[in-house]
C-alpha cells in the first residue's frame, strides 16, 4: 500500500528515481482495485506520462519452455553490462484474493536476484490470455524506473495477442520437439515475434531442425515481404548459451525500431489497442461501438495529449456511461 498522505507526484518523483521500495508502492497503488484509489492512481501514472522510456521486452512461449530460466540469465547478463532490469511475471495459475496471490508458482531466480533485478508478479486473474488493463499500467511504472523491463506471460496463439501491444519487443521461446511446424502456424504464433529462441539445445539434437521449421514457418507466415525476418535463435538458458545473441538480437530489433517509422508507429497502436481492449472488456462491443459513432478512436485518443493511458480509458468511459444515462435511462443528468 503506499503511504497515506504521499502525494502521487512525489511518489512518482522516487519512481523516477529508480527508489524500490517506491516503485513497489506505486505498483500496489496501480493495482488497488477500490475506487477512492483510482485518482490518486491516475496521478500518478500522468505524472510517469512521457517519462516511461526502459525499453519493454515480453518473454512468451509454452508452459515448461524455459522462459522463467532464460529470463533469469537474460536480466543477470544485462545487469553486468551496467543495465538497470525489472521484471514482470504474469502467473495464469494464481487469482487475487484480499490482496495476497494465491499459487504464485514463479520465484526468480538466485542469480538474478543476487544481481539486484527488481521481481513482480502479478495474479492473471480471468481475462483470455492473462492480461489485465494492470499490466499496461503496472508496466507503464516499471518503464519509468528501470532502463529494461521484462514481461514473462504464457500463452500461444490469437488469445495472447495482447502482449504485443505492451512491448517493443516479443520473443517467443520455443522447446525443441519435431514437426511442430503445423502446431506453431496453427497456433498462430509466428506472425508476433521479433525474436524466437529455441531453448533447451543441451538436451536435444532437435533444437536445430526446430528452428529451422520456425524459419520455413515464418516465410510462409508473413507475406508482408518488408525483406526482414525475426531471427531464430538456438541455445540453452541452464547452460548459459546463446544469451549475449539473443541480447543482440533484442537490441538490434530495438535499433531497427529506432532508425525507422516503426518504433513511434508501434507504441501509438499499442496505446490505442490497450485503450480499445481496456473499454471492449468494461463495456463490450456495443459500448465501443457507441463511442466510436460519435468520432474515431484514434481522435479521441489524439485528444488527450500527453495523458496516460489509464486515464484516457476512465474518461472515454465516463463518455460511454453518460451516453447510456442519457439514451437507456432517461436522461438524468
Ligand atoms: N535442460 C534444460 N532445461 C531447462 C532449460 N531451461 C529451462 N529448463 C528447465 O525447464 C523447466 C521449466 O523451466 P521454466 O523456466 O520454469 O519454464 P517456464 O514455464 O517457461 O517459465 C525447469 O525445470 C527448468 O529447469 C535449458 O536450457 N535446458
Ligand atoms: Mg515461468
């Protein structure tokens, strides 16, 4: 809980500051579902609006692929180059109850901790895919304390397409098994990734056919022919092989955002697509509907420069709720 009597601004200021034990505060408050807490929450978030520049890093991929492994190797590496690392674990198996998580199953690991990376986790409660309007905003915080943030979620395929619209960029981890070519394009996961890891190569011979079904799957899964394919990487994350690749990959994908279009394009779509899913999930399709009859989204996104995200979301359902006082309820104003 944060202190009675902070200031969101000055809860933001040690936010800002890299201070721990006031991003755990603002992550509680980001999170607190009462609704006296909500506008301290949305304070709070304006106030980090703009200043949120870590870069955003979501880890996917099955049950058991290693993610949790490779995280773990990945933030102690990048906290030896001098790189400041959150992380953010999304654990589908647990459910809020009275404040505490339940069946929290994902513990970081020793060296990772040991090398200072800040740990979060956060219930998946009941929405498909197990993310929550939380995780933007919950990312929304980390981002502006530490220079890079990891977010671990489960999950293949359309019900997880989420997570693309909190990062700049997925990887998507991936066991070595054979002919898996169908299930992965089945499962429509190789259309989203800027990088795929095979993981596990210490164990099986396979990890190198693996990828190269990943890499036949991806030319026949993006017809876009923008001439640039997401590498595919193989290595182990107990072993501690191909980390310092898969970093460069990561930054090298983050430098092709930087020298293009690209990077901006995506973080407005994300923005816009958390503020689309955010509302379709409070009001349903009908709500969203009624709102984008009297403009575009994007216009009345565009409308609030430099608000949050969050706080765009509760005014934009403020206009949806006054829409239906006003039609279904008879006017009461
Ligand atoms: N042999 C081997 N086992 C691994 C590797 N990475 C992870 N594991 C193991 O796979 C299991 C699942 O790993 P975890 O990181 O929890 O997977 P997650 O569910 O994707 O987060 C654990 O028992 C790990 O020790 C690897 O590179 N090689
Ligand atoms: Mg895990």
């Amino acid at each position: 809980m944060s202190t009675p009597g902070q200031s969101p601004l000055a809860l933001a200021e040690r936010v800002r500051a890299g201070d721990r034990s006031g991003v755990a505060q603002a992550l509680n408050l980001v999170d607190d579902g009462r609704a006296a807490r909500r506008a301290e929450a949305l304070d709070l978030l304006d106030a980090l609006e703009g200043e949120a520049t870590g870069r955003r890093i979501g880890i996917t991929g099955a049950p058991g692929a290693g993610k949790s492994t490779l995280l773990d190797a990945l933030a102690t590496r990048l906290c030896s180059l001098g790189r400041s690392v959150a992380i953010l674990a999304i654990d589908p198996s647990s459910r809020k109850s009275g404040g505490a998580l339940l069946g929290d199953r994902f513990r970081m690991g020793a060296s990772a901790r040991d090398s200072g990376v800040f740990f979060r986790s956060l219930a998946a409660r009941d929405q498909l895919g197990g993310l929550s309007e939380v995780t933007g905003a919950s990312l929304d915080v980390l981002a502006a304390a530490f220079d890079t943030v990891f977010v671990e979620t489960v999950g293949v395929g359309q019900s997880e397409a989420g997570i693309v619209d909190l990062v700049e960029t997925l990887v998507f981890v991936a066991q070595p098994a054979a002919g898996d070519l169908v299930q992965f394009m089945k499962a429509g996961i190789l259309e989203w990734p800027d990088v795929f890891f095979v993981n596990k190569s210490d164990l099986s011979e396979l990890a190198g056919r693996t990828a190269s079904e990943l890499r036949a799957g991806i030319e026949l899964g993006r017809p876009d022919a923008s001439g640039e394919r997401p590498p595919v990487l193989c290595g182990s994350a107990r072993d501690g092989i191909g980390i310092d690749a898969l970093i460069e990959a990561i930054d090298g994908h983050h430098a092709s955002l930087a020298r293009s279009e690209a990077g901006p394009r995506r973080r407005a779509a994300g923005r816009l697509a958390r503020i689309r899913t955010a509302l379709a999930i409070r009001y349903g399709t009908r709500g969203l509907a009624r709102l984008i009859a009297q403009a575009s989204l994007e216009r009345q996104v565009d409308a609030h420069p430099g608000r949050s995200v969050e706080r765009i979301i509760d005014r934009l359902s403020a206009r949806i709720e006054a829409g239906w006082a006003g039609t279904d309820a008879g006017a009461e104003t």
